[in-house]
C-alpha cells in the first residue's frame, strides 16, 4: 500500500535566529544552517522546517513579515537560502517553511499604503473598522495583551491585530488578499520548497460582524478566541488554498490551530477534504490554563492522567480519518524536559522517556532544536534579560494590572516563558557553546557546559543517541504507521502506558513519569516479549515491570 512520504517522516524544527550563527554578528543564519546539515542527517531526521526566515523589523522575531519574497538580513541573502536547499536536497533532507499570512509587519508595502486613507487602493487589504463613541469595535484582547484594535490618527479609523499592534491582520474576506497569498506560495514552491507550516491557520476567517466576547475577569476585555477561532469561511479558504496552490505540489502542510477538538481537526486534515495534511493543537499544552487565575503564567499544575485523555484523544480521534501531529514543545512552548520531565537529577531519563512515549504514537513527529539534547528551560535573574514580546507585555500587566511582584512574575516567566525556547543552540562546552564567536543576541542557558551537541555524541548513553535510536526504529515498523492505538490504564497517575497494534505487531509502550520506582503489570501477551527500547540497561521483572525513575520500555509481543 502507498502511502504519503510525510507520514513516515520526522521533522526538526529550526528557530534560525538562535540555531548557528555563522558571521560572528551574535544572530544565528542560513550558512549556520548549512554548516550544521550533517549533524541533522546523522539524528535521522528528514524534514527541516525554519521558523520565518523573511525580511522583518522583528517586533515579534520574524513573525511580523516586511517582504515575503525576501531574505531577511541577519539571516543572509536569497543566494544563501538556495544554497540551504540545494544541500539540504543532496543529503536527501525535506524544507519547510513558515507560512505566517494571518498577518504582515506594519511595515509591510500592503500596511504602508492601506494606512494612507480610507480610499487607498489597499486599504481593504486589512481589516478596518470605525469605532463607536470614541471606543473600539469591541473589546476582544490580543493574544500580546490589551485590545485588538489600534486607532490609526489620520483616518480616525481602528485596525485588527490579534498580535502584537504591529502585526496588523489580513482581510482575507477580500479575494485580492487571497491571489496575492498564492502567488507568493508559488514563488517558495517553484524554488524547491518541500512543504508548509501554517501560522494561526484556523484564525484567517473572522465574522464580520465583530460580535462582543464574554468579559474577562480583573480587565475591561472580552474574550474574542471562541468567535475568530475556526471561522465562517475558514475551510473555504483553505479549500480554495488547497485547489489553487498546493495540489499542484508534492508537499506536506501542517496548519497550527489553537483551540480545535478532534472531531474540527479531523474538518482541516481529513485526507479527502483537500485542506491540510495535519495539524497541531495545543490541548496538552494548554492543560489547566484556562481555568487558571492568569493563564499560563499561574503555571497551573500538571497531572498525568488529564495528559494520557488529551493524546489518547486525538489519537483514537483521527485515526483513519485524519493524521497527527505529535510534539512536546516549539518555539512558543517551554522546553520539554523542564515542562513534562525532571530537569535536574533525571533530566538524561525523562528526556529519552519523553522521546519514547512521542514518537511511537501514530503521528508526524516534530522535534524541536536542543529536544534531542535534553535542553532546559533558561531562569534568568531579571527581567532585563528577556526579550520576548509576549512575556514582556504579560510581566508589565501582571504588575500594573494585577500587582504580581517580581518574584512571582519572574517564576511564571521561568515555567512557561517563550524564551525558554529560543536561548541559543548547545553545540559545545566552549566559548557562547559554539554558537556564536560575537554576542549572542539573548543569553545563552548556563548549563551548557554540560548539554551540549558535541558531548552528547560522543556519549553513547546520551539524549541524543536514544532519539537517533527511536528515530530509526518507528520508521522500522509499520505499526508504528498504520496500527491503532490503545490506552491502558487512564487513571494510573505515573504511568503512561499504551498498545500500537496492527495485522502483524503488537507493541507496548511504557512510560513511567515519576522520580520514584514503580510497578506495572505486564499485559499477558507481552510475557517474554522482545526489548526493542529501554533508557536503562536491562529490564526487571517477569510478569511486572520493576520501573525505575522515567523508565521508558517498548515490548514487542511473542
């Protein structure tokens, strides 16, 4: 049976600005990629997507977008990119790239000129309204705190920014706005580009109407996400994408989609609706934020058995209907192994256990840059340090809205920041670790002497050996593919277990998530059954596996 070739391949996410800096400017780039092709290849990775790598004032680091057809400069030049695929190709690896359309830069030609005055011939290129009574339309929040909507002095008029007031949103109800999008899609198709992650993909459709949301608590804002998520004529949209663009292109998309079950995921990736391929929600993620005094910022605790229901969830939900996408973290999430493991005494363990549990899912892994290090959330000492939008806006509204202190702003900051990400890449113990020979735009993690890419393959117990390892095994097992999944044991609180079966290989796949040892029982059939992955040498227990602190076992059975 035939099948696509994404749904075998594992993709590793690039932030480019703290990936590998290659001119001594403290910004990472495109040759820095280059310079480090190799190093992915042996991972066994097959697919690079890079987070925006287009000309942008970088209000929110590449996701406000001045020219889409351009290099940014910090990053180098459009001879570079080429360069970047042409190699990439040759070492037989997939790009893929940011596709950031909800919005543009303010800064952005279409911006410039749609501002000049309600009869500019772009102005219906952005969503304009007039307000009402010296107020705004409404009184949505912004995903950067505060309103949606920016008064334009000239014109008297607001505009839409679900972001950041310099991330102004598209009208993508106008079809100019769509025609423009397609072609420069073609463009980046017709250089080689292998595929699409889409930025805030199920937010392009907004009613028209701008109804009032329901009040906030402790602000004068609504919550708008329940009525611009998933809009009216968003599957149209992405239906006409499908229909112009991407059919015509053997390429893989991925949308992201905050805020969508998997019976509304199934609507973007089922195989015969000619949307997307995939797409990521954020349901374990998000876990507890909701309910939350402010958000992810209270860093609302974690339990075991609220993460198994959300994974188990959109795998039982999608299989044979639709397709996953499997992640622990990204650019926008905390690191991985300071989020769901143990970042301190375990940290080696829980990160390979965490590595096991995701990729024998059924699902297109995404692995993001340092994961298959074990790199940690950053802590640092003020709040100087940061320079994230987001957490720079919530730390100023937390202390003058809500009267948070520094300490508590800099813990929720510690957990759940952005930046915890987008420290730079850990390539060794010298000097800024290998990253840069200048300054590093932000500062690097401290531990680095420890973490780092060099020491980790040189260590055949590391990280980054058990993630090759897994890498190669899924893509070694149909199963892995193509078979169902089975959750056992919902409410064990420490243990993750699950079943992949198919017509000829059944696994079990153990994941223990505590610091202390434990037990399970072991399923009759998988008695005696093979190891085909453990992070500890040998295994204990005959009839019940003896777990030591994030053990992670895969047993396939006889």
């Amino acid at each position: 049976m035939t099948h696509p070739w994404w749904k075998d391949a594992v993709v590793y996410q690039i932030y480019p600005r703290s990936f590998q800096d290659s001119d001594g400017d403290g910004v990472g780039d495109l040759r820095g990629i280059i310079r480090r092709l190799d190093y992915l290849k042996r991972l066994g990775v097959d697919v690079l997507w890079l987070s925006p790598i287009y000309a942008s004032p970088n209000d929110d680091n590449g996701y406000d977008i001045s020219d889409y057809r351009a290099i940014m400069t910090e990053f180098g030049t459009m001879a570079d990119f080429e360069e970047l695929l042409r190699e990439a190709h040759a070492r037989g690896l997939k790009i893929m790239l940011d596709l950031v359309v909800n919005h543009t830069s303010d800064e952005h030609p279409w911006f410039i000129e749609s501002r000049q005055g309600p009869d500019s011939a772009k102005r219906d290129y952005y969503v304009w309204r007039k307000g009402a009574d010296g107020q705004p339309p409404n009184r949505w929040q912004s995903f950067f705190s505060g309103s949606v909507w920016e008064k334009d002095a000239a014109s008297g008029e607001y505009y839409l920014h679900l972001f950041s007031r310099r991330q102004p949103d598209l009208n993508w109800e106008n079809p100019q706005v769509r025609r423009e999008v397609y072609d420069m899609m073609r463009f980046w198709l017709d250089k080689g580009v292998d595929g699409w992650r889409m930025d805030t993909v199920n937010m392009f459709s907004k009613p028209q109407d701008f109804p009032e949301g329901q009040p906030i608590p402790g602000t004068s804002l609504t919550e708008g996400q329940p009525l611009f998520l998933n809009g009216p004529r968003i599957h149209e949209f992405l239906q006409e994408m499908h229909r112009e663009v991407l059919a015509h292109y053997d390429v893989m998309t991925v949308g992201e989609t905050p805020g969508v079950s998997p019976t509304e995921g199934a609507l973007y990736c089922g195989a015969e609706r000619g949307e997307l391929n995939m797409v990521f929600h954020f349901e374990h993620v998000f876990l507890g934020d909701e309910q939350a005094e402010r958000g992810k910022w209270s860093n609302p605790p974690l339990a075991l058995p609220d993460i198994k229901r959300v994974l188990a969830r959109w795998q039982t939900g999608l299989h044979g209907r639709g397709w996953n996408s499997l992640y622990w973290d990204n650019h926008d999430q905390p690191r991985a192994v300071s989020r769901f493991g143990d970042d301190r005494q375990y940290r080696v363990e829980s990160a390979k256990m965490l590595c096991t549990v995701l990729l024998f899912m059924q699902g297109t892994p995404y692995i993001y840059q340092g994961q298959e290090l074990g790199m940690t959330n950053v802590s640092f000492e003020s709040m100087h340090h940061y320079k994230d939008i987001e957490t720079l806006n919530a730390s100023k509204v937390l202390r003058e809205e809500h009267g948070w202190d520094e300490a508590r702003i800099l813990a929720g900051v510690y957990a759940r920041g952005r930046d915890n990400a987008r420290t730079p890449m850990h390539w060794s113990a010298g000097t800024n670790a290998g990253f840069t020979t200048g300054t590093p735009w932000i500062g690097l993690n401290p531990n680095y002497p420890d973490i780092n890419a060099e020491a980790a393959e040189a260590d055949p117990g590391s990280v980054w050996h058990h993630y090759r390892d897994v890498i190669a095994l899924r893509k070694a097992l149909p199963v892995v593919r193509e078979g169902a999944f089975t959750l056992l044991d919902a409410e064990h609180p420490t243990v993750f277990a699950y079943v992949r079966d198919d017509a000829h290989t059944r696994l079990l796949v153990v994941g223990h998530f505590h610091g202390q040892p434990g037990t399970y029982p072991i399923p009759r059939e998988f008695v005696g059954g093979e190891v085909l992955s453990n992070n500890y040498p040998g295994l204990e227990g005959e009839r019940e596996l003896k777990l030591r602190p994030y053990q992670a076992v895969v047993l396939r059975a006889r």
